[in-house]
C-alpha cells in the first residue's frame, strides 16, 4: 500500500516536472530605481522596457535570442566593437513617427545640438500600471505622455505589452492607444515611423558601403571597406520580396533572418488588419533599420496615396503590432499561421 502510494506520488511529481518545462515561466521585474522592466524567461533575460532620461522615449532594449545572442544594435547603450555608430536614436523597439504637429518624435537624441531642439518633441515614460507575470505569457502595461518641448501634452498613451511564448516563438505584442490632448493632431505623412527596431550587425543586409564603427574603446572609425564575413541578413516579405527591394512596399507582415555565433535567427513583424493604413508600408534598410510604416504612405508610394491621419481632441486611436521572435527557419506558412492567429486577436 505504501509502495503504491510512494509510486502515485512519484508520477505526480513527475507529471508536474513535465507541465513546468512544457510551460515557461515568464517573469516580469520592476525596477524603478533603475527605470526599467527585466522581462525573464525562464530565468534568462529576453528583453527589457527602459525609460531612461537621455534617449527620448521608451524602447525595449536590449532582445536576446532562446541562444542569449543580442538581436538589437548595443549602440548608443553600450559600445561593442563593430557596432554602426549612425542614427543614435535607433535604440532596440519603439513607436513614434516623424511629425506629429510639425514636432520630430523620430529623430529626437542626445545628439540634437541643443539650439535645434525646438523641433523635437518627447515621449516620457508615465507609469507601470500593471507587470502581470505567469507561464508562458506575461502583461506589462504603462502610460507615457508625448509632449511638446515646451511641455504642452499632444497625446497620451496606453500601451500593452504581451510577452509570449508559443512553441519555438518568443513574442512581443504591443498595443498602443494614443489619445488627443489638444485641439487637432496632425500625422502629417512622414517616411519616419512608426513600429521599428535597431538590429545587431549581423542581421544588416551585406553591403559595400563606406561607413562609421566602434572600436572596443569606444573610438569612432570611417571604414572604408566594409568586412561582410559575419552579416548575413534576408528581408522576405509575405509576398516574396526579398532583399532591397521590400523598401517601400506594403505587406501583412516582413521577416529579417540571419545566423548569430552559429544560431539561426529571424525577427518577423506583423502588421494587425485594425491599424490605419494596413497593410503596413515597409520602412526597412540595409544598414539595420526595420520599421513598419502604417501612417506614412506619401514617400512610399512616389506621391500616389497621402494620408495625413488626423486626431481631434479627446479622439483616440490604437495600433497594434506583433513581433516574433523566432528560429531562422521559420517558414512562410508559419508565420501566415502567426498572423492569422494575430488578426483574430
């Protein structure tokens, strides 16, 4: 009798065992002294939200690979031998766009001289409403305000994070709603926007462009010849684009994969059928630069469509974006799968 119950005990533990490491944990740990969000999974960092004074706006940075391999360019956080040292206001994923009432959200950096400043406007981080952990997804959600250099608030934001995990997937949901707080908003149409993330060099397209890198001191050096051995980096579009020649198209959805210290990688961006302007044009460079675009349609489309999206006092509107972190391998099927699950969301 007590060797049965030893046993039943003994498969119930085991049982349990398999239904913990068939389920991760994801974990969500605030620091306010640090002005961050670690997101953890199964322990190891996956990424983090920041919120510090000198970079303008609220990212994720850095997102880690299941191998622990960085996805997102270290520059401006950190130096790393190799790193481009252009664009410092490409800092790991964020939202914002290029004119909002004539004000630059895009291109605001510590690198503004501060006579020019006048152009840009802000995102302050607000509060963590809610930092929900639980197996296999966890719920972050804050409030950020974008204001004025003056201080004038042109729109709040909500936003919610969903951080997932879904077989060999980790994924970043995020859910943006924007709420006039002046009279009129104008998205005036702007090549500069909107969901984006700053890769690591080895997810850059390969290119013999002269250019600026970091040394291991933090040195800056004009690179003529530019050495490929280690980029490796593939745009493919849900149409089949490839390449180069995804810049300016539209599509539910567009993948960069890669290969890092032997670890096959992609990062998939999925544009939800609810956004304005979907499908999404595609602001995505070579140099490491991968946005979606849904409110600047003008450049995009050598001046055939102009949206200009406007928002009137206490008007809201929500975009919503999903980010799939995933094996290089991932194919076209299974990421349409990951999208249609996406759009029914």
């Amino acid at each position: 009798m007590r060797q049965s119950i030893i046993i039943s005990l003994l498969g119930c533990c085991v049982m349990l065992f398999s239904q913990c490491t068939d389920h991760p944990g994801v974990e969500l740990t605030v620091n306010e002294t640090e002005k961050k969000v670690d997101v953890l999974v199964d322990g190891e960092l996956f990424t983090s939200y920041i919120y510090p004074d000198n970079i303008m706006k609220p990212v994720l940075w850095p997102v880690m690979s299941e191998d622990g391999n960085m996805l997102t360019r270290s520059f401006p956080m950190e130096v790393k031998t190799g790193d481009r040292t252009d664009h410092p206001h490409h800092v790991g994923v964020w939202l914002n766009y290029g004119d909002v009432n004539g004000l630059d959200f895009w291109n605001n950096s510590e690198a503004i001289p501060e006579e020019n400043r006048g152009g840009y406007g802000t995102i302050f981080h607000q509060s963590v409403e809610k930092a929900e952990s639980g197996q296999n997804k966890a719920v972050l959600e804050t409030t950020a305000a974008w204001k004025a250099p003056d201080g004038e608030v042109l729109l709040n934001e909500q936003t919610r994070f969903e951080f997932l995990v879904m077989e060999d997937n980790r994924i970043i949901d995020r859910t943006t709603t924007l709420k006039a707080m002046v009279d009129t908003v104008k998205f005036t149409d702007n090549k500069e926007g909107m969901f984006a993330i700053r890769v690591a060099r080895e997810l850059e397209l390969p290119s013999d462009q002269p250019t600026k890198l970091v040394d291991s001191h933090g040195k800056v050096t004009e690179v003529k010849e530019m050495d490929n051995t280690l980029v490796k980096g593939n745009y493919r579009s849900a149409e089949g684009v490839e390449g180069m020649d995804v810049w300016g198209t539209r599509s539910r959805w567009m993948k960069l994969s890669s290969e890092i210290n032997g670890e096959d990688v992609a990062l998939v961006i999925i544009d939800h059928p609810s956004n304005v302007g979907y499908p999404t044009y595609w602001h995505a460079r070579g140099y490491g630069l991968f946005a979606a675009n849904t409110l600047g349609q003008k450049i995009f489309s050598n001046g055939e469509k102009e949206l200009n999206f406007t928002l009137e006092k206490g008007e809201k509107v929500t975009f919503r974006y999903r980010l799939v972190v995933a094996d290089g391998n991932i194919s076209d099927e299974e990421i349409n799968e990951l999208a249609d699950l996406y759009a029914e969301h």
